[in-house]
C-alpha cells in the first residue's frame, strides 16, 4: 500500500536536485557568458543577484513558510554587516578572519531575532509586521547616531575599506590566473557566492520537507489546530524567526566583505521591502518562486537604467528619472500582484492558494489569535 | 527661559499634530480592522499640494486670508479622492482577504504614492511661503509663535468637529454601529460600504489639514516626510489604543510631549551616551512596548471581545 | 480541591480524566458553572446538552484553549491547570474542533504527519543534515501517519490536499491528525456533524475499533441514537450546568434531561 502510493515529498525533491544538476553546469559557465554579451558590471549585479537570493530565502521561511510578517527584516541584515565590518576594518584597527567572523555575525544575529521576536511573537500578524518595522528602524537610527560619544558605527558616512574576503591568503577582489583562465574579483565573488547560495537552498529546502517545516506551514494554517496538535507554537515560530534572521546575517556579513563598505543607508526600511517583495512576487513559500523573485528583482532595476537613454531617443530628454520610476514600478507590483495573483509569479502546484479568499472560514479561523477568545 | 516648560508647549503642539494623523488611522482600524499603512502617504499628499497652491496664489497677488482656505480646500480634495482611490483599489477588493494581503498593497500604495510625488514635486523641500509675519509670545519664560497657537487652535476646532459628527450625527452613528459589528450593522440598514467610504472621506480630510499644519510647523514639505511621520502617528493610536478616538487624541499628545521632553533630556538620562538625534526612536519603544505588554493601549477596549 | 481528594464518578480505579467543579466566566457571562465530570480509562462518555450549553467551551477548558475560571482538572492525576494546548496534548489529551480545523492547503498526508510532531524529535539540525536518526523517524511518522490514514478509510487520498475533501472525510481525517498524537483520552466536537446515517454507521464502527485500540473517548454530539448505542456514559448539559450523568438509558428517562431538551410539559 505504502509502495504505490505516489510519493510526492520524495519526488518534489527529486525534481528539486534534477534542476539543481543542469542549473549548476549552466550557472558555472554564466559570468563569463554574462560579461561577454553585457559587460563586467553585470558579472556584479549577478553577485547581488545571489547575494539576494540568500536573503530572500531567509526571510521566506519566516513569511512563506511559518507565515509570520517580518518588515524589519533588513535589521539582521545590518548586524551581521555591520558586525564584520567593525571586526575587520580599519575603524577599530581590528582585522580578524573573515571564516571565522561570518559564522559569527549569523549567530549574532539570530540571537537579535530571538531577542525581537521572543517578546512579540504572540502578536497577531499586522501587529507583529508593524513591531518588526519599528524595530528594524530602531536599528538604523541606533546605526546613524553611534559615532559618539564612542565611534563604533562611524555614523551616516559608515566604515570604509572593509577587509575582502580571503581563501587561502589570496584576496578575492584581485584577479588571479587559473589554468589559464583569468578570474577577476566580480567572477571569484560569483562562484563563492553561488556555493553559498547552493548550501542556503539545499537547507531551505531540506527544512521545509522536515518535521519542523510541516510545523511552521500547520501553524501558518491554523495556530489554534497546530497547537491543540501538541506543537508550542511560540517556540516553533521563534525559530523560524531566528533561522530567518541567520541567514540574514550571514547575507550581511557577505555583504559587507563584498561591498568593502557599508552604511545605514543600505538597511533602509526599503531594503526590507525590496526583499519582501522578492519573496510575494517570487512565490510565497515557494522556494523556485522565491529565487526567481530574487534574481528577477535585481536585475530590473538594473535594466531599468536603460530607461533613461531610451526616453533620450524617444522624447528627446529624460522626462522621469529611472531610478525614480524603478520604485514606482516595485509599488505598482506590490499592488498588482496581491490583486490578481496573490500566490506569486511561481507557486507551488500544491500550495497556489493559500492567500487567496476563497475560503471564508478559513480567513475567519486565521483571524482568531490563539487566546484572543480569552482575553 | 524655562526648559521643562518650553519641552511642554513644543511636545503639545507636535502632539496635537500626531493626534490629528492618528486620528485617520483609528477611524479606519475601528471600522475595518485594517491598518492603513497609506496614511501617512495622504498627509503628505496634503501637505504637498497645500504648500505648492498656496505658493502660487501668493505669487499671483491672492491675499493671505483667501489663500490659506483656498489652499487647505485644494488639498481636503486632492486627499480624498486619493484615499477615496485607495480604498477602492487596494482594499475594498481584498475585505475578506487574510490580514497580510491588504497590509502588503498598503505598502504598495505607500510607495506609489511617495514616488508620484517624487516624480511631480521633485527631490527637493518644498519651503512654506511666508505669508504669516511670525511673532514670538513670552509665556512664563517659555516662548510661543503665533504659527503654533494657530495651529493648535485649527487642530483643536478640527478635533472637535469629528467628535461632534462621530457622536452626534447619523454618519456618526453608522460609523459607531459598523465599528461594533459589521455584519449586523449590514443587518440593521446600514449601508456599510458607504460607511467605509466615508470613513476614508474623513480621514483623509484630516490628513490634509494635518498635512497644511505640519508644513507650516516645519516651514518645508518634501515627499519622504509622510512615512516616518505616519509610523509616529499609528504609535499614538496604539498608545492610545487602537480603534478608540478618543485615545488616539491621547496617545497622540502623549507621543508629542515624550518625543519633546525626551529630546530634551535624553542626553542627561543616559550620562551623555545618547544624544537629541535619538528622538524618533521614543516612537518606536512606544509602540514596541505598548504592543508587547498592552495590545489593547491605555484606552482602548479589549479589541478580541468584540469577536 | 486537591489532586488527591476523593474521586466521584463511574467506577473504580483512578480516573482518566477528572474535572472537578470547573467554572468559566467571560466578563458577566457564566458559561460553566461547577461541572464535575470523570472519565475512566477505556470509557466512551458523551456530552449532550441543547445549544449553547457549554459543552464546546468545557472541551477548551479540558484542552488548554480556555483557562477555567475555578474549579481544576486532572489528566492521570496530573493538573492540567495553566499548561498551554501544545502541554495537553503532550500528555495524551487529543481532540478535533466542531467547525472543522484542518491545515487546509497541505496534503492530507502532512495533516497527519503534523500530528506526529509531539512523540518525535527532529530539530532544525537533523532537518538540515538529516543524518540516519532524523532519516529514520521521517519515515517511521511517514509510515505511521499511512497507516492511520488507511485506518480512517483515507488512505487513497494521502496526496491530496485536505481542503478538497469532502466534509465527512475531513472529519475522519481530523480523526486521524488526533490519533497521530497517541492520546489516551481523544476528545472529539460532533464527529457525526453534517454526516448521512451510512457516514454515521460508519462513524460508530471507527469510534469502537479507536476505543479497542485503548484509547478512551469523550465526545459531544448530537446524535441521540448514535449516543445511546455508542456511550457507556452520557452526561447532560445545561446552561452551563451539569444536570444528569449516567448510563444512556437512565439519562434518557431523566425527567430534568427531557425537560431541558423538549421545554417544560411535552414529558
């Protein structure tokens, strides 16, 4: 009986790793197809694509899998930026290795996820986005303002000359020759990030078909039936927000290595909508979806700068902004999207519904908090 | 000149502008359980066009005594069919919806809004035309505008009306019984989409008046300043508690006298360490605090009751 | 009121469930007021009353959902007072919901499956690295959760998703998620709800085999004939009070019950 029944987590994951096989030929291959049909720019922006990629996963398996609005999620972001850029910069004369301060500035800031969410978590979800909001500006005033009396964030103008990522002792902004090939810093940062990014997808993906995944999507679905199942919501929904705010972390120290320079002006309220919007565009808890969100909303900006020429062409001057219409275009998405296709450009087959209110009790049952009938 | 009290004065009358943003954002969380993250997006639509109207009808030759009004009546109806707009699009199709889906298109219109403006107006401040000669009142050593006794007047009378027409008119009354229960105020005849109609018409003529106030406060108006003054705003409705009217008049003047006198003596409280900068992270703590040990704000009904 | 004052109630040994004197008030509003009830190992009990009796809202006090506003009761001797429905359920207390509450958009398979979170381990780490322990345990819940699919009669539907079901499966699929969390005491909120006779037949056939299998039953519904047939004992609320307990036939001869359920005279 067992045996004939189709067996659909095994065989989501099979498809899963077939698609991982042909996409990791192709993607060893991209920068260099990408710099000589675009230039070495792009090879960057494919950087920030993976870069994103990590962070979109993360947040997702606070919002897509358990569910839970998180608006500051740029806070964890920031830490784990800010967290290596202070160990390993001039700013304090402090160089300590990369290896060893990256692992750390995610355990960092999973410990400021636990911190957040440990007291508002029970929260009802618009309250919990707001709070999460409230704090990832507390952050950012904290990050602006802590120049004195101690100058530990050098303030608005942020820290410079951030150490680079080294493997070996060679550092990966230069170039280096391999087997004849020449690697320059945007193509070594590309293949460190896309094994990093491979790792953080294997375990969200391995997350998701767990125990405690099924927990995080019971308690998306119904928190009073996930806890009278015997699941302590309160924890398992901590730890989707400590697992969230991890790789956030481990995104913002890559970040800051990568970047070689990092200020409060990266962890704006927009960066947590940007991510945010990779994660509902992409697919909700899905987690294709999710990384086509990411790489697509990257590089729309990007392509968007074309706007400005093309508006030259057209109309004879730049009559809107592109980086000004780039946002506009975010909101009008955000809108859209939520409108008509509230799954996502790619759900999940299984899940493609979740947002969408067809089903009356179901929203109702959602809008009871768990001891809200009591107080 | 006496610090204590000149924290006080300034703190009541940002407070009274807080209150009257806040205002909009428990109208329409008591009647639709929603908060409406585009708010502060519509104060600053108000502020936006009052500033640039009332600047070209001063530039014209219009008096002042006709400009102000003219100027606020602009922007009371650029605002409400903006918030009219908003209601409909954004919300009314997404009603039954999970809470997190309206969220989500707020923050979308938020940032339509924002870049609109930003696209219209430019990047650069907007500057109050000076059209009132300012003068300056010694109150028991503490100092006062006529600008601030202005605007605390406008917002005291605007006050005032909405509580005369949520208590004493049939509107107001349809707004009460919706607010209680939705579906039996559909029940008992009352129209309930026009009620929510009409609850983003008020709120959004607040917002307007609030958005003149506040430029004339400041002396500028620019097209980021509705966010972070809309989060401030739903903190003071919290504060208060959320839903309740006459808490969001507290929670907002509280707000305004905590920022104001935190301000002021942050930097002797914590020996130095942290200086005025920090004065929009009282707002925050607020509501952080608020949310995590008081849901319900220092008015504010048991919201779970009604359920 | 202590664990170890004496115990009423049908026969012998230590009762599975004992509830003693539970009251609970919302503001003004006395939804239960001093309810007794025991309930003995390998019993069924049912819990009968007319609308709005507080049979639903003495489950939330047994389960965790609601805290009694006096009154205390024990699972095994343990009190249950103050612990949080996941702690219910970790002692043996399973139940399913009136207004059906499934995870709607996962499978009917996971439905189960998250009913076997509180008797296995796995965290985060064995998720990640799932070494041969958490490889294991997935496919034992697996396994289990199957079976007790196929034992509810569900077992071809295993991928689908528990929002497409039709409204008697996903009451027998509740059945199931409930029983993954191996309760000794599985309360169940109108089972027969909505369901035909055949469906109920059905039902009655489940209910014997759950209690065969050992584990005791408590349920409120409706149904008067299934009650009979099904209860070794039946208690009565109402208006928040206990008004009758005790074996199905003499229940029904009780004067206060027909009184509560027919109006005054029809007797």
């Amino acid at each position: 009986m067992i045996g004939l029944l189709p067996d659909r987590l095994y065989r989501d994951r099979r498809i899963a790793w077939a698609a991982f096989g042909v996409l990791a030929v192709l993607l060893i291959a991209l920068p260099f197809l990408v710099e000589a049909g675009l230039g070495r720019t792009w090879v960057r922006i494919l950087d920030f694509a993976m870069l994103y990629v990590m962070l979109a996963l993360g947040l997702n398996i606070v919002v897509g899998f358990a569910g839970l609005l998180d608006l500051g999620y740029v806070a964890f972001y920031a830490v784990g930026a800010y967290f290596y850029a202070i160990l390993a910069s001039p700013q304090f004369g402090l160089h300590l290795p990369f290896w060893a301060l990256l692992p750390m500035g995610a355990g960092i800031a999973c410990l400021f996820g636990v911190l957040l969410g440990a007291p508002t978590l029970r929260l009802r979800g618009d309250y919990l986005a707001i709070v999460t909001l409230g704090f990832g500006e507390i952050i950012r005033i904290f990050l602006n303002n802590l120049n004195a009396p101690v100058n530990v964030t050098n303030g608005p103008q942020g820290i410079n000359m951030i150490d680079p990522v080294r493997i070996g002792g060679h550092a990966l902004t230069r170039p280096i020759e391999i087997l004849g090939v020449q690697i320059s810093g945007p193509h070594a940062h590309y293949y460190l990030f896309l094994g990093l990014t491979l790792l953080v997808i294997f375990a969200a993906i391995r997350l998701q078909h767990s125990r405690i995944g099924r927990a995080w999507a019971a308690i998306r679905e119904d928190e009073v039936a996930a806890e009278a199942m015997g699941i302590h919501t309160r924890n398992v929904k901590l730890l989707a927000f400590a697992m969230g705010a991890t790789f956030g972390g481990l995104g913002g120290g890559l970040f800051a290595a990568f970047q070689g320079f990092v200020s409060p002006e990266s962890f704006t309220l927009m960066e947590s909508i940007m991510i945010l919007c990779m994660v509902v565009l992409g697919g909700m808890g899905h987690i294709p979806g999710v990384i086509l969100g990411a790489v697509l909303l990257t590089m729309l900006p990007e392509a968007l700068r074309y706007v400005g020429p093309l508006q030259q062409e057209l109309i004879g001057r730049v009559a809107v902004d592109p980086s000004d219409l780039r946002m506009l275009l975010f909101g009008v998405a955000l809108v859209l999207v939520m409108l008509f296709r509230p799954q996502g450009l790619w759900p999940s087959s299984m899940r493609a519904r979740e947002l969408r209110p067809d089903n009356p009790d179901q929203v109702r049952q959602e809008q009871e908090s768990l001891y809200d009938a009591e107080r | 000149m006496d610090v204590l009290l000149q924290q006080l004065i300034n703190g009541l009358i940002l407070g009274s502008l807080y209150a009257l943003v806040a205002l909009g954002y428990t109208m329409v969380y008591g009647i639709l359980e929603l908060i409406n993250f585009a708010h502060g997006e519509i104060v600053m639509v108000g502020a936006m066009v009052s500033v640039s109207v009332l600047a070209a009808l001063t530039a014209a030759g219009v008096p002042v005594a006709l400009a102000l009004p003219l100027a606020l009546a602009a922007a009371v109806v650029v605002c409400v069919v903006t918030g009219v707009l908003v209601e409909r699009i954004a919300y009314r199709p997404l009603r039954n919806a999970p809470r997190l889906a309206p969220l989500i298109t707020a923050i979308g219109v938020s940032i339509v809004l924002q870049n609109l403006a930003m696209i219209f107006w430019g990047r650069q401040y907007l500057s109050f035309p000076p059209v009132i000669e300012v003068r300056v009142y010694d109150v028991l050593g503490a100092t006062v505008s006529n600008i601030q006794i202005l605007i605390l007047v406008v917002a005291a009378l605007t006050m005032g009306g909405l509580l005369l027409l949520v208590n004493r008119t049939r509107l107001g009354r349809a707004m009460r019984a919706t607010a209680q229960n939705r579906e039996v105020a559909g029940l008992m005849g009352v129209d309930v989409n026009r009620v929510i109609a009409a609850t983003f018409i008020v709120g959004s003529a607040l917002a307007a008046v609030a958005g003149l106030l506040i430029a004339s406060y400041y002396g500028i108006a620019h097209y980021n300043m509705g966010f972070i003054l809309g989060l401030k705003a739903f903190s003071a409705a919290v504060l208060g508690g959320i839903g309740n009217i006459p808490g969001a008049l507290l929670g907002g003047l509280l707000l305004g006298v905590i920022e104001s006198l935190g301000a002021g003596y942050i930097g002797d409280l914590t020996g130095g360490f942290l200086g005025s900068h920090y004065q929009d992270i009282f707002a925050f703590l607020i509501l952080i605090l608020v949310l995590t040990f008081r849901p319900s704000g220092l008015l504010g009904e048991r919201v779970a009751d009604r359920a | 009121m202590t664990p170890s004052a004496e115990r009423d109630g049908g026969g012998g040994g230590e009762p599975l469930l004992a509830a003693r004197a539970v009251t609970k008030r919302f503001g003004g509003l006395t939804a239960l007021s001093e309810v007794s009830l025991t309930v003995q190992v390998g019993e069924i009990v049912g819990l009968i009353g007319p609308n709005g009796a507080g049979k639903t809202t003495l489950f939330n006090c047994f389960t965790g959902l609601y805290h009694p506003s006096a009154g205390t009761v024990h699972l095994e001797g343990r009190p249950l007072a103050g612990l949080k429905p996941h702690a219910v359920a970790a002692l043996g207390l399973a139940r399913t919901f009136q207004n059906i509450r499934l995870f709607a958009n996962m499978s009917v398979l996971e439905n189960v499956m998250v009913g076997r979170h509180v008797r296995t381990r796995a965290g985060v780490l064995g998720a990640v690295l799932r070494g041969p322990r958490t490889r294991a345990e997935e496919r034992s819940i697996r396994e289990r959760s199957l079976d007790l699919l196929d034992g509810v009669g569900l077992g071809g539907r295993a991928d689908q998703l528990a929002r497409h079901l039709p409204y008697g499966d996903q009451r027998r699929l509740e059945i199931a998620r409930a029983l993954a969390t191996e309760p000794k005491l599985l309360a169940l909120d109108e089972p027969a709800a909505g369901m035909n006779h055949t469906e109920t037949a059905a039902l009655k056939g489940l209910l014997e085999t759950i209690r065969g299998r050992g584990v005791t039953l408590l349920l409120i519904e409706h149904d008067v004939r299934l009650m009979m047939d099904l209860c070794d004992r039946v208690a009565v609320l109402d208006y928040g009070r206990k008004i009758a307990d005790g074996p199905p036939e003499q229940v029904q001869r009780d004067p206060a019950v027909i009184e509560a359920y027919l109006g005054a005279g029809a007797a």
